[in-house]
C-alpha cells in the first residue's frame, strides 16, 4: 500500500488497522520514518538504493533496483512458482498411491501373483515420475486466473484438506484401474507376466493423463493443451518411447518379466488408464460453472 508522508506513528496505526481488518499488508518505504510500518507490515519491502539501513533491517525484502513498476511482475512470479510447486506436489500424491497399493494389495490379500512388480518396475517408475515433476511442472506458464485470486492467509497451510483430499481420490482412481486390469488378466487366464505388463501399461497411461489433466485444476485439458510448455511433448513421447521397449524388445522385455501385448490388450490398458483419471475433468467443470 502507498501510505504518503507522516508521523511513524500514523503509520504504524495505519497497518495495524489493516491487520486487524484481517487484510494482509504489504508495505514500501526507504526512510526511517518507515522502520516501524515497515517491521509491522506482513511484507515490508525497502528501496535497495535510496533505501536507509534503518528501513532494510526492518524489512523482509529488499528491492535491488528502486522501480516499483516491476512489484507486480515479481507477485506474478511468486505466485506461478507457488502454483507449480502445489502441482508437483499434487502429482507425486496422486501417482504414489497406485504403485504402493497395487504393490500391498495383491500380496496382502493372497492373490495368484502376489509379487506382480519387483525393485527393478518401481525404480523405472520412479524414473518416469520425477523429470515429470521437476521438469514439466517447474515450465509450466502462468494460469490465467492467478492474478485474479485473493492473497492467501498466513494462517492458511501448504495444503488444505480439500486439496489433499483431491489427489488421494486421484490416486484411489488410478489403483481401481491398475487392480482392475489385474482382475481382468487373471479372470481371462493371462499368465504372470502378461498380467503384470497389463498392470503395468495401466500405470504408465494413467500417469501420461494424469500429468496433463493435472496442468490445471481449474482449467480443462482443451485450454492447458494450448499452454506453452515444450517438455510437455518432450517427456511424454519419451515416456512413450521407453515404454514400448520394455514391452515389444524382447531382451528387455525378458529382464522386465514382461509379455508382448496384442493391440486388443493394448488400447485395454490405455482405455483403463484414461477413464481411471478424465473423471476430474467433470470436477474442474462443475469448480468452473460455480
């Protein structure tokens, strides 16, 4: 906020009637007069040139070049950071549950082929996992909406409930599919590993779709598409790409306990894969209409 000059203490009376108002303040000042609205402020911010020490040492940020015309490019930026790093976050819930429990289930349960992946499936899924996070979720552009939501309380977590609640029904989705496709093999007397490649080709779609659907929670797919974000193509062709080796070579396939899948077996899987995580796109729909 632009407060013009006055007493310290006017100041001060000022912020702190703004905090009691449960508004979250931001504040800039270079002069000593600002030291105690400054140290107030949620976010006090000093001039780095024409800024006094008194008002730096107060503050919690310090602008390098005094030209306030770049404060709103510098929010923008906090706040794609910030929406990115939840994405990432998000994904990592939703895409571990699966692996864990379709891992758990089968052996706690006693089912034909307890041991239906090894070591070596979970380490080549973690593989897959993290450029997708790390990679695609850091590029990823502004969402349109951002500037237009209100600032966050300070008494707000990384996570509400709700947020977390989404991405374990997404990951509960995606282990329904996998265990499925289990249930399915077996029930058409697929041996271990073709049955274990079925689950697997589940997996592996399910986390292509889930990496793009989950671009935006609020967006649909049809708009994120259209997001200018290069890695995106990048690592799933490639994701793609690895995939079918381990499937179709069969000294790969050999080392994975895999089986060759017939085209039949193979848009089974992706059909699973896909219907196991579009179903959020009716939640961003219904999150859109209200």
């Amino acid at each position: 906020m632009y407060l013009p000059a006055c007493f310290p203490e006017a100041k001060l009376k000022i912020i702190n009637a703004l905090k009691a108002n449960k508004a979250i303040v931001a504040m800039t000042g270079d002069g000593v007069n600002d030291g105690p609205a400054l140290k107030a402020a949620h976010i006090g911010i000093a001039m780095g040139k024409k800024g006094t020490e008194i008002a730096k040492q107060a503050a919690s940020l310090i602008l390098l070049e005094d030209d306030l015309s770049k404060m709103l490019d510098a929010v923008a930026m906090g706040r794609r950071i910030y929406t990115n790093l939840k994405k990432a976050i998000r994904y990592i819930i939703s895409i571990h549950i699966p692996i864990i429990l379709t891992v758990i289930i089968p052996l706690a349960l006693g089912w034909i082929y307890p041991n239906i992946f090894s070591p070596v499936h979970i380490i080549f899924l973690e593989l897959i996992m993290g450029p997708t996070c790390s990679i695609i979720y850091e590029n990823e552009p502004m969402e349109k909406n951002s500037m237009l939501e209100k600032p966050r309380p300070f008494t707000d977590t990384f996570f509400n409930m709700r947020e977390l609640t989404t991405s374990i029904i997404q990951g509960l989705f995606i282990t329904a599919g996998t265990l499925f496709a289990y249930q399915y093999s077996v029930r058409s007397g697929y041996d271990e590993e073709l049955t274990r490649t079925m689950v697997f080709t589940v997996l592996i779609s399910a986390n292509l779709f889930l990496t793009l659907i989950n671009r935006s929670f609020y967006y649909s797919i049809l708009e994120t598409i259209r997001y200018k974000n290069g890695m995106v193509s990048f690592i799933i062709l490639l994701t793609i790409v690895i995939s079918a080796l381990l499937i179709f070579v069969p000294p790969l396939a050999k080392f994975f306990l895999f089986e060759t899948l017939n085209l039949t077996q193979l848009l089974i899987c992706i059909a699973i894969g896909f219907v196991s995580v579009i179903w959020f796109e009716g939640v961003k729909g219904v999150k859109r209409i209200s």
